[in-house]
C-alpha cells in the first residue's frame, strides 16, 4: 500500500467530503496520480464493509461501516498493508 493511502483516509474520514484539491495539498501529487491513490484507497476500505464514492460537483467520500474503518485506522491495522 502507498504511503499516501493512510493520509487520504483519515482525510476523508475526519473531513467527511474531500475533492481533489484537499488531496493535492495533502500529498503533493498530480490529479493523475490522486486517481491511483484513490483506486489503492477503495481497495483497502472495501474489506471493512466501506465504498469509496467519486461523484462530481459533490466531492469524495465513504459509504458504509465507517466505525468499523475508523476503528482499523485507529489500531493501525492500515498502516502497514
């Protein structure tokens, strides 16, 4: 797992709604880039019952078991995937 996809969930976790630019300012990184970031991240919170959702105009954002996310995020059971 890239070192950005930890960042990019607590991002979105503690923000609720992230677009582009908040994780440009996060990671440094091209939009290009930020898409491959985000198919890593949609991977690693599918297994916590959680969908990563890109809607334009709205933003990007969690659906689902988002406790049982945050609770793996705060034993840091993402960390080291």
């Amino acid at each position: 797992m890239n070192d950005y996809v930890p960042q990019i969930i607590n991002a979105i976790l503690q923000q609720g709604t992230v677009h582009y630019s908040d994780i440009e300012r996060i990671t440094g990184k091209s939009k290009k880039t930020i898409v491959k970031y985000l198919n890593e991240v949609q991977s690693a919170v599918q297994e916590y019952g959680v969908e990563l959702i890109r809607k334009s105009n709205v933003g990007i954002y969690f659906e689902g078991n988002i406790q049982k996310l945050s609770g793996a995020m705060g034993d840091g059971a993402l960390q080291d995937n």
